[in-house]
C-alpha cells in the first residue's frame, strides 16, 4: 500500500429508478457509512442523485455523475452543467468512460473540455482511459493511453489536492468478466504515473489517483490494491448490489 487515501467507486450506469437506487443507498451507508480505510463514491443516475444525495448526507459515501457537459449554461437540450451537479450534492464525475467513447462518438476534445469544466466547478473528474482488445492486440496500449491522457489533461495546470483521478479500464475488461492480469494492471499503472510526473511533475504524480476498473469483484479487488500504483477502483457491474459492493470496499 501507498500513502495515497484510495477511492472505491461505484458506477451504476443506466440501472435503477429512484426507488432502487435509495433502497441499495441505503443499504450501502448501513454497510460501509463509516468506513475510513478508503473513500467511497457511487454515481447513480441523473434522475436518482437528488434523492441519493439526501441519503449520503450523514454518511462518508460521495456521490459522482456518470457524464456532465463542459458548458455553464445554454440551449444545449439533453445536457447538464458541472454547477447543476455540484448543486445536487455531487463531488465527482466520470468523465470520458469508454461506453461514452464508443457509444456515443465522445473525441478525446470533447472529454478535455469537460475535464476542464469539472475542475472549474470544484467537482472531481475521473477521467476514463483505456485500450481496446484489438488495440493491445496490435501493441497500441501505450500510444493510445498516452494520447488519451495528454489531451485529456491537455492545457490544465493541476494543484495538489485538487487533481483528477484517473481510472485506468482496459476496454475488453468491461462488463466481460475478463479482469486484467495483475502484472498488465502494474506496468500500465507505472506507466501513467510516469507520464504524468513527466507532464505535471513529480509531486503531482505522487499524489495523483490511479484506478483501475474493468470486471473488479470481491475475488480479485486485494490483489488489485497489493499493488503499488492501483489507488482503487471504479466498479461497474459489482457495485449494483450493497452486499457485494461492500465486500470490494473491505478489501
Ligand atoms: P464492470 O464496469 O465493473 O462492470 O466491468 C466497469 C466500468 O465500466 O466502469
């Protein structure tokens, strides 16, 4: 383990409706409220933050979005600014997930003025980078990250303690069951740490969080974090049930 606080985040993706999303809170803050080995964050919905951020109030639980546009304000239908998010009580958002990569066309400018727009408002980006399989196939993984984190983090100038998380999610890892190697997971986590102590400097590096996600359960979450530049991990599938969830977070 390192001197660095970890981050256990769950993304919940399009699942649950206000009433699913406040019994599994709930549930959750009863679990794993208190916990100080770890932070803790969950990114329900947009339509259930409201109501999930009145149950996290007394607890050490934050709350994230899972996407935000880089605007303050507008006639931008469909969107929702880093103010309205700190409004409802959010602290973080995942930013440039591969699902909004692929699915949805999001570019690598796209994803750095929002990363820009979340530091502005006081909010937290966690800022998604990853290869796809025919990619590390083709030997691309590290010019693909490279580029991924450059001009994610293109133009910013980052101060301790205010810096974004990054979430390092092999794209053939999500939601296939299929985790990375613990030896793929150190040397692209080295990697990344070294390329921002190259671009921010080394005390930035040092605090900077690394996590990873891709297909993380309660089977292999303590082998994750035995490793020096894993700082946590951002949950998809296994965060969706309390019980579950809160066996990753007591890794
Ligand atoms: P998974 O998703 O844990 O279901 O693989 C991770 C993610 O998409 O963040």
């Amino acid at each position: 383990m390192n001197q660095r606080t970890p981050l256990i985040a769950g993304n919940w993706k399009m699942y649950k409706t206000i009433g699913q999303a406040t019994d599994a809170a709930r549930r959750l803050v009863d679990a794993a409220g208190g916990v100080t080995h770890t932070e803790v964050m969950i990114a329900p919905a947009f339509t259930a933050l409201s109501a999930v951020s009145a149950i996290l109030a007394d607890s050490d639980i934050y709350m994230g979005a899972q996407n935000m546009f880089w605007a303050s304000e507008g006639a931008f239908t469909g969107e929702i600014s880093a103010s309205m998010l700190t409004d409802v009580g959010c602290r973080h958002v995942i930013i440039g997930h591969s699902e909004r990569r692929h699915l949805f066309g999001e570019s690598d400018d796209l994803i750095a003025q929002k990363v820009k727009a979340a530091l502005d408002a006081d909010l937290i980006p966690v800022l998604c980078v990853g290869e796809t399989d025919s990619e590390r196939e083709t030997k691309k993984t590290f010019s693909i990250l490279d580029k991924q984190v450059k001009s994610g983090l293109k133009g910013l100038i980052l101060e301790a303690g205010r810096e974004p998380v990054i979430a390092y999610e092999p794209v053939w890892a999500i939601g296939t069951g299929k985790t990375a190697q613990p030896g793929q997971v150190d040397e692209v986590h080295s990697y990344l740490r070294d390329l921002i102590a190259r671009q921010f400097g080394e005390a930035i590096a040092g605090t900077i969080r690394i996590l990873y996600g891709g297909s993380v359960k309660p089977e292999n979450i303590s082998v994750l974090m035995s490793l020096q530049d894993v700082d946590g991990a951002l949950v998809g599938g296994a965060s969706l049930d309390p019980e579950i969830f809160t066996r990753i977070i007591n890794f």
